[in-house]
C-alpha cells in the first residue's frame, strides 16, 4: 500500500478555498475565524491550500476582529485606534498569507 504523502512520489493534497473574504454573519464567524482554522493545515506536510480572496476585504474583515478585542473604553485606555488595528491586521496576514506565497490575479 502506498502511502498519498510519500514525498519521493511528489504527491500533494490540494484544497481549494473559494472566496475566503467573505463575512459569514449567519454562522457568527468571520474572514480572520476562517484563516485561523485553515492555519493549522498551512503546515502539513504535502497539503496545499489554495485561496482565493480580496486582500482589502480580507483586512477589513480582521481589522473588525481586532477592533472588537479593544472595547472602546480600552481605546482610550490604551490609545489603540484604527492605524493600530489597521496595523495589527497587516502584520497578522503576512504571518498567515507570507507576500512570497501569493499569486496576484486580476480583479
């Protein structure tokens, strides 16, 4: 028996995620929920993730969710604001989606 991840095979796993931008209000989760649990799989070995989204929904998306960690009584506590969360969201989808990893299509 064969095993599907023996790499001197070169054989691969291919997900596709199909517009992973969109806000699923119904089901109470997210853009930044969605890329959370798919970040887990990023890292197995001989699987590939691929997804399709629109990276300025997709920060929006997660600037909401990290707005929502900051009530506004620690906005002003803290001083975070939206070039903060803007920020944050920056940071956390080049940790998530690495520039490197990206394939640029047109709209």
């Amino acid at each position: 028996m064969s095993n599907w991840c023996d790499r001197t095979k070169s054989n691969f796993l291919v997900i596709s995620v199909d517009d992973i931008d969109m806000h699923f209000q119904n089901q109470g989760s997210s853009a930044f929920d969605m890329l959370e649990t798919l970040h887990r799989y990023f890292m197995i070995p001989g699987v590939i993730i691929m997804l399709t989204y629109d990276y300025s929904h997709l920060q929006l998306g997660c600037e909401k969710h990290f707005e929502h960690i900051y009530p506004e009584y620690q906005i002003r506590e803290t001083g975070v604001d939206q070039k903060h969360t803007r920020e944050l969201s920056t940071q956390y989808l080049k940790k998530i989606l690495p520039i490197n990893s990206r394939i640029h299509m047109p709209s």
